[in-house]
C-alpha cells in the first residue's frame, strides 16, 4: 500500500516510532526504534499488515531490510511480531548465513523461536535468499555497522571507517577497531 513514507520522527517507543509526514503522524514497528533520533528526517520503507482485527504498518531502514522482512513473514507460522525482533537483533548477512547454512541454534536465539519454526524458516527458504543479496559475503559487516549505530554514530561516519575494519577480527575487536578510527 505504502511503499515508504518520508517525515520527521516525532515519537519513539519501544517497538514503534510515529513519523509525521505533511502534519499526519504513522505508527511503525520498527526493528530499533532508538536507533532514530526525535524531530530528524528520515526514510522508512514500510508494509502493510492488514487482518480483520488489525492494521499495522512496518519499516525499515533499507529495501534489503524489508525485502527479508517479506521473506520471513512467508514462512509458515512466522508472522510480523516475530519476524521484526529478528531483524532487530541479527544482522541481514547473519540470518541469510544462518538459513543457508541450517543453523538452527542461530535463529532459535530469536524470540519466540523455537525448534519446530526454525526449521521450518530453513526449509522455505534455504537458497532463496543469497540471490536476493547477491553479495552477502562482500557486504559490509552489518552487524558491525548496527552497533554502530546502536552507539550513536551517523551512518555516513560509519561507512568512512567500516572498510577500513580487519573483517577476520571478532565483532568485539572489529567494534573497537571502529571506534578508534571514528574518533581520529
């Protein structure tokens, strides 16, 4: 319905933001809603749940985000309130690791995932979604950026510096080897 709504943000709370574009504001569940800042502009690429009882309206950061978003949600008992913390806590490249490589403990660190659904996302999707990011391996570390981010850094900064990461480091030394870097 929406393909995505650009505003100011004007709220945030736990798992939403409302963004007002033209003096209307649109709540979406949002994987890190603190990753936004109040009154910034902002982007949100956004899909809409529609059921007899609810309509709720999604975003994300980047297409790639909500392109998996769409992926997950077309597993079988996998709906939006548990696909969303997925993308909350993993990386794009860990998940899409993760499936290809039928790593069931990985995605059972999800909430509300468990054996049966983690398998389940392994099976409907395993092959599926490296064609989507044709290049998962040479991408940026995501997670890396996230935590970035997470951190309060802007992401033009983070770009600057992330090439610039040893990518066979731990997450822990590649986060440090970052902050170093974005604070010369």
């Amino acid at each position: 319905m929406y393909g995505y709504i650009k505003g100011y943000i004007k709220d945030i709370e736990s798992n939403y933001v409302v963004i007002d574009n033209h003096d209307i504001g649109y709540q979406i569940y949002v994987p890190n809603p603190y990753s936004y800042k109040l009154n910034e502009q902002y982007t949100i690429y956004t899909y809409s749940y529609i059921r007899e009882d609810e309509y709720s309206l999604y975003g994300f950061n980047t297409k790639e985000e909500l392109n998996l978003f769409l992926k997950l949600i077309s597993v079988k008992g996998l709906g939006p309130k548990m696909a969303l913390p997925m993308l909350a806590t993993g990386s794009i490249n860990g998940i899409v690791d993760a499936i290809d490589r039928e790593n069931i403990l990985y995605l059972k660190k999800f909430p509300k995932i468990g054996d049966k659904v983690a398998r389940q996302i392994i099976l409907d999707l395993k092959g599926k979604l490296a064609s989507d990011n044709k290049d998962v391996k040479d991408n940026v570390n995501d997670e890396l950026v996230e935590a970035l981010v997470a951190l309060g850094y802007k992401r033009p900064d983070i770009n600057k510096v992330v090439k610039n990461v040893d990518d066979t480091l731990t997450i822990e030394n590649q986060i440090k080897e970052a902050l170093k870097l974005l604070l010369k």
